[in-house]
C-alpha cells in the first residue's frame, strides 16, 4: 500500500469520525429539545384547560348575577309601587316603614334623585330619572332588554336610565372576566400546538441523525445530515421565540 492509499484511507476516516460526531451531536440537541417541546406543550394544555374552566365558571357567576339584579330590580319596582300607592292614599305611617325597611341604597339614591328633581313629569319614576324625553317608562321594559337585547328602543333607554341594580354591572365584570380567560385560554393552545410543531421538527431531526451514518455513500450521509441540521435550526427558531411556562 502506498503513502497516497494510507492518505486516502485516514482522510476517509476523518471524515467519517466527523459525520458521525455531527450525527451524535445533533441527536444530543434534539432530544433534549424534543422533551422540552413535549413538556411545555403539556403545560400550555393545562393553561389552556384551566383557563376554559375560568370562562366557564365567570359565565356561570355572571348568569347567576344577572339573575340576582332581575329580581332585585323586580322587588324595587313592587316597593315603589307600594310606594306611590301609599302617597297616593296619604298613609305616611305605610311610607316611612316602605323607605326605611325596603327601600335598598341603590334605589334610595335614584328614588331621592327622582324626588328631588324641579320638574316630577320629566320622569315619572326613579327608573326614567334619565331618560328625560324617552317617552316610555323604563319600569316596563327595564329588565326584559337585559336578556333581550335585540329591541332597538330598549338599548337607549339602558344607556339613559339612572337606575340598574349593581349585580347587573357585576355581571358584566363577570362576563369581561369570561372573555379575557377564554381568549387566554385560546392563546394557550395556540402554544401548545406551537410546541408540538417542533416537536414534530425536533422528531424528524432524530430520524435524520439516526439514519445517516448507516448509507454506504457518503453523499446520502452529507445529505441526510444537511436535511436534520435544517430542520434543527428551522426549530430552534421556533422554540426561541415562544413562551415558556
């Protein structure tokens, strides 16, 4: 064997003591890339979990509120009425037990804005204190358009009114609250899914690396070791730019 034959010999195995270190390499990396991508993507499913169970429950709460306000409001429009009723009878021993057992803080704030108003026919009672010119009582009508919203005349007469039971805007809070963790909750499994697309990537790495230093020709080895280094980085750039939990 001459010196050109040992020469050609050493600079193979060179080569081949290279390709695989790059194989064993990129086997290292992307395991452990892939346990990570397995492992936050299972951590951004239990956000996304947690949070659905956060919308589903503030949906419920805000239900339960909007309840809640309906009655209330219901109960008010009974003592006003029992109210007027007793002024019109000039029973002012009915009139003070009214004001000082039934009458909630909510109401006796608008009942005394109404009573204090210059002018009783602009509103005929608490419900309407603001919705001077509206041409109909919002008594009648109030608590229909919380469920109802399709009514066009209904929404302006909300917008006015002076009066609306607190449990109504704990409702909406509620339903904010839906809103913000069921769209956190979206956003979480868009990780998740984000995650398990490099694990897929960090996947094909460790197929690439695994099969290449079992071909003969070195230009298939070359080859499959340029593709998984590809798909590595193409991960890596990935994985850099999500969020992690």
């Amino acid at each position: 064997m001459n010196d050109r034959t040992i020469g050609d010999a050493l600079g193979s195995d060179k080569i081949d003591t290279r390709i695989e270190l790059l194989a064993t390499l990129l086997l290292s990396l992307a395991t452990i890339a892939t346990a990570w991508s397995v492992y936050e993507a299972a951590r951004w499913s239990g956000v996304q979990a947690v949070q659905f169970s956060v919308a589903g429950s503030a949906r419920t709460s805000a239900a339960a509120q909007l309840t809640v306000g309906a009655e209330l409001g219901s109960l008010d429009s009974a003592v006003f009425s029992e109210y007027m009723k007793a002024e019109r009878d000039g029973d002012f021993r009915a009139l003070s037990d009214l004001q000082s057992t039934f009458f909630r803080e909510e109401f006796r704030q608008a009942f005394d804005a109404w009573r204090n108003q210059p002018d009783r026919s602009v509103a005929r009672s608490p419900f309407e204190i603001s919705a001077a010119g509206a041409g109909q009582a919002i008594a009648d009508r109030f608590w229909h358009s919380r469920f109802d919203s399709s009514e066009p005349a209904t929404a302006p007469l909300m917008e006015r009114s002076g009066y609306e039971p607190s449990a109504f805007a704990r409702s909406d809070e509620l339903n904010g609250q839906a809103d913000l963790a069921r769209e956190e909750a979206k956003e979480a499994n868009q990780t998740s899914d984000n995650y398990v697309l490099t694990t897929v990537l960090f996947a094909c790495v460790l197929f690439f690396a695994g099969i290449c230093t079992k071909f003969a020709s070195r230009m298939l080895q070359v080859a499959t070791i340029a593709i998984g280094s590809t798909l590595f980085f193409t991960g890596s750039i990935v994985l850099a730019q999500l969020p992690y939990h």
